[in-house]
C-alpha cells in the first residue's frame, strides 16, 4: 500500500484535460461521494453538498461563467478568461461543492458560545471534503483542478439546476482525463512555515 504523503503528492492542479477519464462515470461519483462522507465537519454537522455536472450540464455552467464575466473583465483580459474557461468545459465534469448554511445558522442558535466560530468551521469542512474528493481522484488517476467562480455564477446555477437556497456554492473542482502533468512544484523554505517548540 503506498504511503498517505505519496497520494498527497499526487494531488495537483492539472488544468490540460479532456473528457477521456481513467476509471467509470460511476466511480468518479461514487469515490467523490464517500471522500466527502468521511471527511470530519464540526459536531458532526455534514455540511457539505455536491452536484455532479456531466456532458451538456457542464458546458452550460461555463458558459454561464463566460457570459456572467464578460460584463466584468476588462475587454483586453477577457480572451485568456475566455480560454481558460472553454479548457475547463472541455474536461469530463464539474463538481460543485456546497455548504448547507441552515446548518450553520443551526448550529449557532444551539450553541451560541461558538457562533462567530460555525461559519469559520464551514468553511474548514468544506476545504476538507474538497481536497479529500482531489485526492482520492488523483490516487486512481483523475486529474483535476479547483477553481472559484462563486459568487458570480451562484444566482444563475441555482435557478438551472434548481439548488435549495440553503447551499451556498463554495468552488468548482473541474475533473478529467490528464493531457499533460502540472510541472515541477516548488516549496518555500520550512523557516518560513513552521516553529516548533519541546523537542
């Protein structure tokens, strides 16, 4: 069995892919599905959501992307934005990732010593559940990106897909067949990062 750090290393951002995907539709979904069921939530709150987009629904929801940014991006930008989103459309699915916010409100009615931390913890779950979801794809294969159109696109999805006004979409994981590697990652110097103390 490979080791833990291993899988880690073999979650990258992988942003040239196609539709062609090294296992089933219904294994992506199914190891997406149990990642997120595993990942922790404060009190056990199961926060967060998925919708799976394939084929059709995913080129609509870049375009809706492209046509809500348009109007936002600066004309001379918008050609790169427009390329980077029809590489996205071209991968075999988007994941979108939700928190279910009545939870949270939930949660701080119930224990209201802890109500600034809930949204802050929400937030932390739905890290968790996302990367766990990357990494688990990228252990059999899958490669994937993470982007962040929310909130731009957030009215629009929702009134599409008919999402409960309660999931407040958190980001995007693009999912496909790898076309070609991320490169080499560099690591800033552990100084920098860590301090450790008693040993």
């Amino acid at each position: 069995m490979r080791n833990f750090l291993d899988i880690l290393a073999k979650r990258r951002s992988i942003y040239a892919l196609n539709d062609q995907l090294p296992i089933s539709d219904n294994e992506v979904e199914k190891v997406v599905k149990q990642a997120v069921r595993l990942s922790p939530s404060a009190f056990n709150s199961q926060t967060s959501r998925v919708a799976f987009l394939w084929k059709k629904e995913k080129e609509k929801f870049w375009a809706y992307v492209k046509e809500l940014l348009q109007p936002l991006t600066p004309k001379e930008a918008f050609p790169n934005t427009q390329k980077k989103l029809a590489s996205f459309a071209k991968a075999a699915l988007v994941c979108l990732f939700f928190e279910d916010v009545d939870i949270v409100a939930s949660l701080q009615k119930q224990f209201s010593l802890y109500a600034d931390n809930f949204p802050i913890w929400s937030e932390q779950s739905s890290g968790i559940a996302t990367v766990n979801a990357w990494t688990a794809l990228a252990e059999r294969g899958v490669a994937c990106n993470l982007q962040h159109y929310n909130p731009v696109v957030d009215e629009k999805a929702a009134k599409e897909w008919h999402f409960p006004s309660n999931w407040k979409l958190r980001g995007q994981l693009v999912v496909g067949g790898m076309i070609a590697p991320a490169g080499e990652k560099e690591f800033m110097a552990d100084e920098k990062r860590f301090k450790s103390f008693g040993i």
